[in-house]
C-alpha cells in the first residue's frame, strides 16, 4: 500500500512540473482588484500615500528553466494620493508632466530565479522621458487553475508577483521646487503586488 502511494505521489509530482515545463505567458491588468502598486514619501513633515490600480503588460517565465521575462506600463493619471490638488501637481508638467509622459514602463533585460520564490530581475525603468537600469529582488508564487478557481480568480493559471524597490525623483530629472522640499523625499518606496494570468 505504501509503495501504491508513493508511485502515485511521484506521478502528480511529475504531472506537476511537466504542467510548468517550457515558457508560459501570463497578462497584468486583468482586473484591478488583481493590482495593488503603491508609493510613499516620507519627510520630518509629511507622508505622502500613493496607489494605483492600473497596469498592463505581459510576463513571459520558463518556471522549469528558471527564467523569464516583463514589460509593464502604469498609467501617470491613475496615481493617486487622496487629495485630489496633490495629484494635480503630481500629474502637471512641472513634476511627472502626465501631458508628455502619459506612461511609468519597465522591460528587462534579464530575469533570473534565484532561490524558492525569489527572482532577480534587472531591466529599463523609464519615468518623466528618462530611462534608467534598475534591479530588483522579486517573490513569484504560482497559482494553478485549479487553485486560482477555489479563491475566486478567473479561469487560468496565475503568478503572483511582488516587487519593493526604492526610486530617486532626480535620477528621472523630477525636481521638487523649493517650496516643497521639506515635504516631499526625493526618494520614494514602491511596492508592485500584481496578479498576471495565463489562460
């Protein structure tokens, strides 16, 4: 009976990896309750809050080979803060300028498992017309349909991903006015929790 066990434990173990065995496309943006990214500047003087629900893009991830790649786009209008004249600076020309940079994006260039659930991934951040190379440290958890279908999520296999990074406003050439700099950091802490599916 043991070894009946342990032969059909090898197998599902087997059907497993073959199920994630070659590259698999997953898509952001399916749902807005599928993304929570949000930001934070913090001062002596002030806290400022930030999200946005909104991102689209695509993850393509070889879960066998331990590699992948992204391409991500938030909109700059869909920042928000809760007050609405702060989002308005936030938007407006002489900050992230919304007009002429309508879009937050980033595409790597290399993506890396490293260990369990943690990922290495280096890539162009472009923000306010500037593009820089950043690399961040990212959890990936797998969701299988089956999985994905008892919490509610839509028909498809799932990834689960979250990425805290930190960012410089002057390393895009954002430059807080005078006026403003005892209450905005010109380093802000973001963290992207996104859900990507692949039907």
């Amino acid at each position: 009976m043991k070894i009946k066990l342990l032969v059909l434990a090898s197998v599902l173990a087997l059907g497993a990896l073959d199920a994630y065995a070659g590259e698999a496309t997953y898509s952001f943006g399916v749902s807005g309750q599928r993304t929570n990214i949000s930001f934070e500047s913090e001062t002596d003087f002030e806290v400022i809050l930030g999200s946005t629900n909104e991102i689209s893009g695509q993850a393509v991830v070889d879960l066998e080979a331990g590699t992948g790649s992204v391409k991500l786009e938030v909109p700059v209008l869909s920042l928000k803060t809760g007050i609405g004249a702060r989002d308005k600076h936030l938007q407006s020309k002489g900050w992230l300028n919304a007009k002429s940079f309508p879009k937050l994006s980033f595409e790597s260039t290399s993506a890396k498992k490293l260990d369990g659930s943690k990922w290495e991934i280096t890539g162009v951040f472009s923000m306010h017309g500037v593009s820089k190379e950043i690399t961040v440290t990212a959890d990936l958890r797998v969701i299988p349909a089956a999985a994905a279908k008892k919490a509610g999520l839509e028909t498809g296999d799932w990834i689960r991903v979250s990425v805290p990074f930190e960012l410089a406003l002057s390393d895009f050439e954002v430059k807080i006015p005078s006026r403003a700099a005892a209450k905005v950091n010109d380093t802000w802490k973001v963290r992207i929790l996104a859900f990507a599916n692949s039907k």
